[in-house]
C-alpha cells in the first residue's frame, strides 16, 4: 500500500463514519419541524435501506470536491448525505420483484424481503423526497441561490432525463418490451450507464463546487471529473460482474448475461474495457490539472473507483 | 346557478386549461438542458399519469393563493404544476398491485395496467423528481430564496412526515402487518387524513402566498385556510365513497368498507360526517377574514371541494 492510498482510505473511512451518523439523525424516529408523524414500520424500512453499510463514495466526493475550493463545512456533508439517500432509493426501487428481482443486497435482505413490497416502495419514494428536502433546508447552505442549485442539479442527474431514465432503457435492454433482448450498440450502452449511473455520480462531485463556489471553469471541470469518474466506475462494474464472485459482492452476479444485456465487456471485450478504464483514469486526472496536488484524493478516488473489489 | 358559483367554475376551467399546456410542454419527449435523452416508453407513461382530466385543484388553489396577493406571474402556474405532478405520482403508486391494486383511474386503466408495474414505478419516480426540479428552476421564480422555499415545504408536506408516511399509515390500518384492521379512532383518521390527503393540498396554497410574498402573518393564514379545505376535502371523499357510485367517481368505491379501515363516516355517521363539512368550511372562511371580498375565489373552493360529486 502507497502512503498516498493509506491516506485515501483513512480519509474515505472518516468520512463514512461522519455520512452514516448524520443519516442516522435525519432517519430518527421522532417528528421534526413541519411533519405531523413518522410512521414507525416507514423509518424501519428506511433505515434498513440506508445504514450499515456502503462505501458513501457519493457523498465523499461531495466532501472532497468541496474541500478543493477550501469549504469545509457541515452543508458538505449534509449536501453529500442527501445524495447518498437518493442512491439508496433507487436501489430499493430497482430491487423490488417488478424490475430486478434481487432478494440481496450489502449481504443482507433487500427491502421488499425484510419488509414487504408496499413498505419498500413507500421507503423509496420517501427516501428521495427526503434528499430534496435536506438540500432545501437552510442548515445546508445559509444561500438561497445555492440550495436551489442543488436542488436542480440532484432532480437533474436523478429523474427522467437521468437515473430514472436510465433504469427504463436498463429494463427495455432486457427486451421486455420487445421480442427478446435489445441490441443497443455500443453508443446506446455508454448513454445508458451516463444516465442510470454516471449522472449521479458526477452530480455528487459537481455538488461540493456548488458548495464551494468554484467559478464557471473550475466547475466545468469538476463535472468532467466526475464523468469520466462515473463512467470508469461502470465499466469497472461491467468487469466485476463477469470476474467476481456472488459472495464477494454480496449479490448476485452475471446478472446481465442471463438477461442477454449487452456490457461494455461483451461490446469491448475483457482487455478492451480494461483499457477504457485506464483511459477514463487519465481523463479525470487530464480534468484536474488545473488544481495541482490539492486535488490529489480526487486523483485516488477514481483509482479506488476502478481497482474496487466490490 | 348563484352569480359566484358560476364565475368560480369559469376561473377553475379556465386554470385547468393552463396548468394541462404547461404540464404537456413539461412532459415532450424531447430532451431539455441537463438531460441525456428521454426515454420514449417513460414519457409515454408519465403522459398517461398526468395528461387528459383532473380538476387541477391543487394548481388552481396555488394560482388563486398567489393572485390574493396581486402575484399573477408564469411561477404560480409552474409551482401548481409542480405540486399537480407529485399528486399523481402519488396515485400513480397508491394504484400498484402492492398497494391498493386499483385497475381504473379517471374512468382509465391505471398505468400499471396500461403500461407495467416497473414502468408505473419508474413513472411516478420521476414525476415525483420532476415536480422539484420545475420549483428549483429559475424560470419559476427569479428569487433563489423563493425556490428553496417552494422546495422545502412541497418535501416537508409529501415525504415521510407528510403524504408518503399517510400512505403507510393507510396500509396498516388495512391490518397488512397485524392481526385484521387496525382500530385508529377519531384521533387517528384524522391524523392520517391530514398526513396522505392534507398536508399537499395545504402546501398548493402555501406556496400561493410563498410567491406572492406574504407576510409571516397572512402566510400562516393561508394555511390555516389550506388545512381547512384539506380536512374537508377528506371528509367530503369518505362521503362520496359511501353515497356515490362506481361510474361517476371512474374508481372503485366503498373499498374503506371492504378492507375493514375506519372512515370520518364510520366515526361520525354521515350527518356527523356532513356536519364536520360545515364546520371545516366555517373554519376556511374565518382564516380568509383579514383579505376581505378579495378572497371570495378561494371561500367559493372549499365549496366545491364539499359539494363535489366526483
């Protein structure tokens, strides 16, 4: 292990413990401000959806793109916190028998198992409310202007032009819709995986330069950052899912080859899409060039990204 | 007829008639600023969720809200639509098999049924998004201040506090997760019905007065109108679920009956029912007292909503 990996890890461990205890305040039982009750079996299944595990790379990047233009605030963290609610609703949603099916996830039951499936829409959709309500809160960012830009950024990457919208394309890829699976192209899979993954991901880097009111260029740059980003970290999840095991992964794995979707492992070969993750490695360093060593854990975050094992 | 009635019914068409324009351009299916593509299928049913019926109550009230504060602005049109998009989110949702398993909406197949239950979710997920990302844009007001606000209190009043854990609460007075249906008493319902019914239409007026700049003084008597009307909407929609038929509701009805759960009816019987109605209008009109003749529009709307008959 390089010292510099050494310090990444501390870092991402650090702030994974900062991400969980305030998802653990914000999925509180009590009512706060402005609601009439929390329903108990609700924040359960809620709760479930969202503690005790996970990586939080989306709101460490959200944290460390903040850090680059020197803020150092709790609104990172809270901005990083919502992000990470909207990933873990859509996950919920994905899960449920209608789209994926998936019985686990993190190694444990997904929510329709351990609850039911009404409970684990009901989660879901609050869980996204939740993340909008959070970036709206004034105890994110004393501006106005920039709740309201993350607000729109976060619907943005998230809804029908983005997440969503990604997820729909991912169902009618299995050719659900159709007669069989759809052969989509390699320029089909990239628009793809940019919606249903890269969008948020790239959202979670650009929301520490709104954050710290980085200037039109700087934050141009962390966008394309966090697109090459979130770009590797497909391809190198396209890779996992042929090479790793269901135990290491706590989920079930070749879960695309059974649906006959094509990845950009089928479309580029093993070699190939090894290849491109190097390419989207250079790319997001080539994005930060103009910030030098300060933005040296972003430079690790996507080799992280890539040389993940799950 | 009376005079009053008459222009009312003029004022809520001629509004409805604005809100389906805005809610179609909002919902081409061409790609806008910060979107990849929009998915065809998605649109579709999206389109089919909101488009072609509904009385736009909740976006007339946030029109005429804003209007009894001289604001006649493009942003009360947008933030009722946005408020319109999350409300059928929510039906969108509250129809799936898992949940109340209704085949008819609007005297149309539910779009579970017209479409699939994965395209339903996915559907009323981005509605939901989308509904935050038109009050976050700057075209639906110039003030950052006034987006985080809308923001805020649409979250606060649809999320887990509010609509999604009244959903939840609904379910389990079904007696889903117990032993038969659960007893809630007169204390319950109402929380219930202010929580999945209430707090939205509360919020369409809030966020009338949010646009139109209101004083903490007049904001907290729009709503305290807006709980009013709310209240007595819920009231009016147990009565119309015992009296009215199948065919002129386009739904199912006595399925509270069916399913064992407690209704205001049940509690009050239907002349206590009716009189709570008249009580709760009482109730509205007291909380418009300081706005005089001027607000004559939203008096006449808690009418409607209790003399309604679908």
């Amino acid at each position: 292990m390089t010292p510099s990996t050494s310090t990444f890890s501390a870092r991402l461990n650090a702030a994974a413990k900062l991400v969980e205890a305030n998802l653990e305040a914000l999925l509180a039982d009590n009512a706060r401000h402005g609601e009439i009750a929390r329903p108990a079996r609700l924040m359960a299944a809620m709760r479930h959806a969202v503690l005790g595990g996970g990586k939080r790379l989306r709101p460490f990047l959200t944290i460390e793109a903040a850090r680059l233009f020197g803020f150092e605030g709790q609104g990172a963290l809270r901005a990083g916190s919502a992000v990470e609610l909207l990933h873990c609703y859509s996950l919920v949603h994905d899960d449920l028998p209608s789209m994926d099916d998936d019985d686990l996830r993190r190694g444990r039951p997904t929510v329709h198992r351990a609850y039911d499936e009404a409970t684990a829409i009901l989660a879901g959709d609050a869980l996204q409310t939740l993340a909008f309500e959070v970036l709206a809160d004034a105890e994110t960012d004393a501006d106005p202007a920039v709740r309201a830009d993350l607000v729109l950024g976060l619907a943005r990457a998230a809804g029908l032009g983005g997440m969503v919208g990604g997820q729909m394309l991912d169902l009618s890829a299995e050719g659900r819709y159709g007669d069989g699976a759809v052969s989509m192209g390699e320029a089909g899979v990239r628009q793809l995986q940019m919606m249903k993954t890269g969008a948020i991901l790239a959202f979670s880097v650009e929301a520490g330069a709104i954050l710290g009111r980085a200037d039109a260029g700087a934050r141009r740059s962390l966008v394309e950052y966090g697109r090459a980003l979130g770009a590797a970290f497909q391809v190198a999840d396209d890779i996992l899912d042929r090479e790793a095991s269901a135990e290491a992964l706590g989920k079930r794995t070749g879960k695309d080859q059974e649906k006959g979707k094509a990845t950009l492992v089928d479309l580029l070969g093993l070699e190939g899409a090894k290849g491109e993750c190097r390419q989207l490695v250079e790319r997001a360093d080539a994005a930060l060039g103009g910030f030098g060593d300060r933005a040296r854990i972003l430079r690790d975050a996507v080799r992280f990204v890539v040389e993940r094992e799950v």
